[in-house]
C-alpha cells in the first residue's frame, strides 16, 4: 500500500516552509463549499505548495480552471530546476518554457518554447480565450504574449541554472537522470548525463464544488536539451486531457515516451472502459513499458488522474514517484506511487 504524509498549512510561511520539504505545524485548512467535495492533485513533492496555491480557490466555491492556473503559478514562480524561468537551459544556455491548460468544455491553449515570460501557464490559458487556436511557439509565441501585457524577463541564467549550466558545458553529455524532479537544484552537477537537474514539469487536476475537471502542465523541459526540442507537457494529448464526462490525466517524466503513445488521452480512455484512475494510469505504464523493452529502466514516466466521480490514482514507471493530493478533509497528502519496474 502507498504510504502517506499528511501536511496541513494555511499561511504564507507554511507554505514556504512546505515547498522547502521540511515539516511544520498542522492547522487547518481553509474550509470547503457546503455542497460538492472539491479536489486538487498534482506531481512531485512541489506539488504541495501548489496544491495550496489551488486550494485558496476551490474551497471558495471557484472553477478548477482557475485553481489549476493559479496553482503552478505557485511553481513557475520558485526557484526550481524544472518548472519557470529559474529552470535549467538548453544546451545554447537559454531558458525556454512549455505549458498547456484545457477546462471542461475541451476548450484548451498551449504555448510552447516560449522565452522570458515568468508564467507561461497565463499565456496558454490566453492563447486559448482570445484567439482560434490551441497553440502558439516560439517567437510568435512570445509576440503574442507581449502584447497581451506580459513583460519580457531579463534574459539570464538563475544563479543555480548558470552553475549548472557552465558544469554541464564540460562534457555536454545529454542523458535523462530518473526522478531529477525531487532534487531541485541542491545537488551538485556531475559529469555524467548532464548532472542530476534534468527535467521536468509539474502537472495538475482539479476537480470543483460543481464536479467540473480542469488540468494544467508547465515545465522548462528537460535541461541541456537540444534547441528547439518539445516534450509531452504543452501537447493535449500527451502531457495533459480532460473529458469531463469521463475524467482528466496528466504525465510526467520523459516526455518522448509519452508521446509516442498519447499518454494522458490513452489514460482517460481506459478510464472511460472503466478502469478505475490507478488501474488506467498502471495500464498506460505497462504500455510504455512494453513499448521500451530494456530501454524502459532508463528513463522515469508517470501518470496521475481523476475521474469524474472525483476518485484519484497514479502510478509510475519506477519507485521514486509522488503526487500531492488535497481535498475536502481539509488535509494535505504526499502519497507515494506505486510503480511497474522492482
């Protein structure tokens, strides 16, 4: 059986406290709508604070579109190696950024290799209310964002980013390192497949007090990629799907893979023949798995879902996976994932 840590916080000290990974005092969350049981998961242990960042919406009776905007902004705006302009670089020393979001009508926007804006998560939720589209990259990307307001970021390195990034340049070896989302930038860089910060994103789900699903994915993408390289989190489908008569999926780990078998579609479909969210994301996994043959003890993936009954379920490639789930018990849970490879 997965193991639980429960955190319970409701200031702003808390929540650094909780983001930082250490323990602090339990007080009770914010209280929930008299009607509905509002829900909120996302991946990796940052997903705590981001739940809470969620949470201040949910438990105003408030859309889960909304709640998982602002959640990873939580996270966009950390110092992390993975997620925001603080990210790790592309092996041209530039940070760029990835993000979709999708509600519950499949209404969705994406944007994608996107530079110097500190929250790519607003502009993908513009992107998809005020133009025909779904996604926007790039320069055209940034364009649009600019003039929608966003203003452009000083085009350097985090401190942690520029470290890691003159480490990497000794040997510009590119490899992905298994669960890098739960090292931060703590760790030393190393010589071998680009060091410990690697990748990758945090994605999340909510479910609100009128039972309607919404999803999000940021990330800065897997470090010292090659220039232009996309992975699964910006592309619905793969890193991110909600069908809100059926329930909503999000991915984590090596992207690639995840895209060759349209990951978070592919777990709201067995969701949809009635697999339960835990069965559905191990079935996406096996597949993959089978897909990788030897391969598969290389690289980490994990998926995280919600059905529409609001029951939640994860599981992931290899141990080292955990998701954060809030809820109407007014608790704030880390639960390990259970996974495929022993």
């Amino acid at each position: 059986m997965p193991t639980r840590r429960k955190f319970l916080t409701s200031s702003a000290a808390s929540l650094a406290v909780l983001a930082a990974g250490q323990s602090a005092e339990a007080v009770a969350l914010p209280p929930v709508p008299a009607a509905g049981k509002p829900l909120v998961i996302s991946t990796w242990n940052d997903g705590i604070a981001a739940n809470l960042g969620a949470w201040k919406i949910l438990s105003k009776g408030g859309r889960a579109l909304d709640a998982v905007e602002a959640g990873v902004m939580v996270t966009e705006a950390s110092q992390n190696c993975c997620v925001g302009l603080g990210g790790n670089p592309d092996r041209d020393g530039i940070v760029t950024l990835d993000a979709c979001i999708m509600d519950e009508q499949f209404n969705c926007g994406s944007v994608a290799a996107l530079e110097r804006i500190k929250h790519p998560i607003q502009v993908a939720r513009r992107i998809m209310e005020r133009t025909p589209h779904v996604m926007l990259v790039g320069e055209g990307a940034q364009q649009f964002a600019v003039a929608q307001g966003f203003p452009l970021e000083p085009q350097k390195l985090s401190p942690d980013a520029e470290k890691a990034y003159k480490e990497w340049l000794k040997t510009s070896e590119y490899k992905p390192i298994v669960n890098i989302e739960n090292s931060g930038n703590k760790k030393p860089v190393g010589p071998v497949g680009g060091g410990p910060n690697n990748h990758d994103t945090i994605a999340m789900l909510a479910q609100d007090a009128r039972g309607n699903l919404s999803g999000s994915c940021t990330t800065s993408g897997m470090g010292f990629k090659m220039r232009g390289r996309l992975g699964d989190s910006p592309l619905i489908g793969s890193g991110l799907f909600v069908d809100n008569a059926v329930g909503a999926a999000a991915a984590t780990g090596q992207g690639e893979d995840v895209i060759r078998m349209a990951g978070a579609h592919t777990v709201v479909e067995l969701m949809r023949q009635g697999l339960s969210p835990k069965a559905a994301c191990k079935a996406a996994v096996e597949r993959i798995a089978k897909i990788k043959g030897a391969k598969a003890r290389d690289i980490q993936v994990c998926f995280i879902a919600v059905n529409n009954q609001g029951q939640h379920g994860a599981f992931a490639l290899q141990k080292g996976f955990s998701y954060a789930v809030c809820d109407a018990s007014n608790q704030q849970q880390l639960i390990e994932s259970e996974y495929l490879l022993k």
